[in-house]
C-alpha cells in the first residue's frame, strides 16, 4: 500500500498519454522523493515521471528506460544554483543515480541498474 506523499500527486507522474499513469511509480522512489523535497525546501516541478512504452520512444528515451518501470523522475531546473540545491537534497534523500541536463535533473534508483553515478546530457 502506497503512503500518503507530503509534497506530490501521483498525477504529476502520469505519462502524457495514459492519465493515471503516476499510479504505476515504485513507493520506494516515491518516498524517498518525497524526502528529498522536503531536505530541498523549494517546490519540484515534475517534467516526466512514468512513461508508456510509446510514450518513452516519442522523447527519444533509451529502450530500458527507467521511466517505464516507475523508478525516476526528471525534475525542472534551468539555473546552477537549482540544480546544486535538487542534486544535494536528491544525495542526502540517498539516491545515487543523477543526470544533470541543461533544463532539467534526472533522478531514479533502478535496482537494475549501476549506483554511485552522475552523469550530463
């Protein structure tokens, strides 16, 4: 059973082509999210949470994306200072896999995939 998020909707992790989708994100994610919002104390808008298959080829993501399982999330962040202030919070909530891009931070904990990695876009 999920727990109740402080500080998001599932919705906001809904893939733009299957309203309800958010429902599909891991708890685990979720919550440590969730923490990781509330070590940042500044709002996380949500660019792309889970993604349908088609969905995930239409952004050009990689075919074994971590979106399609409900383990990541990229969050909004244009300026350094936001970025430093999502990477930050994301490392003290113990996530430890992070792309930095230009507009946005991505964060998941795929058990699937390597830890201990940041990487650009």
């Amino acid at each position: 059973m999920q727990q109740p998020l402080k500080y998001f909707k599932l919705s906001e992790f809904d893939s733009p082509d299957a309203p309800g989708s958010g429902s599909q994100m891991k708890s685990e994610f979720l919550q440590r999210l969730d923490n990781a919002r509330a070590f940042a104390g500044v709002p996380f808008k949500i660019n792309s949470g889970f993604r349908t298959a088609a969905h995930n080829v239409k952004v050009g993501g990689v075919e074994d994306s971590s979106h399609t399982q409900g383990w990541a999330a990229d969050i909004a962040a244009t300026s350094g200072t936001s970025k430093f202030t999502i990477v930050n919070a994301l490392l003290k909530a113990g996530f430890t896999r992070i792309g930095i891009a230009s507009s946005f931070v991505h964060v998941d904990c795929d058990p699937t995939k390597p830890a201990q990695v940041i990487w650009t876009y």
